[in-house]
C-alpha cells in the first residue's frame, strides 16, 4: 500500500517521464501500440485497440506491417 501511495504522491513530471518511457520502449520493439496502423476504438468505459489490417492486435503486439508513428 505505501508504493500505492507513493504513486499518488508524485509531480506530473513523473508520470509524463514514465509515459516517454512506455512510448519510446514501444516504438524500439515494434509494438502495436507506436504503429500508425492502430485504431484506438476506446471509449470512458473500456479500453480497445485494433490493427487497421485486421482486427484484434495480435497476442505479441507487433507485425510485419508495423509502421512507426510520426
């Protein structure tokens, strides 16, 4: 409970490090999620992404037809 409330404690600054650090791991593994090619279908209750190709990502969240995000 105490790293809970650490996280909840911590400056914008943190979480905007932390989400360039998720974008920038992405786009070196190719992930679905820096592909330009990811629909992002989410609304305020649930979260969906689908491949612009075909669907569902795919279980390893990377292709051949990955195209990074500009």
């Amino acid at each position: 409970m105490g790293k809970l409330n650490d996280l909840f404690t911590k400056s914008d600054d943190y979480y905007i490090d932390f989400i360039e650090k998720w974008k920038k791991e992405w786009k070196e593994n190719r992930d679905c999620f820096a592909c330009k090619r990811c629909l992002d279908m989410s609304d305020k209750y649930n979260t969906y992404h689908e491949c612009e190709y075909g669907g569902p990502l795919p279980d390893e969240h990377t292709c051949l037809l990955w195209e990074e995000i500009e």
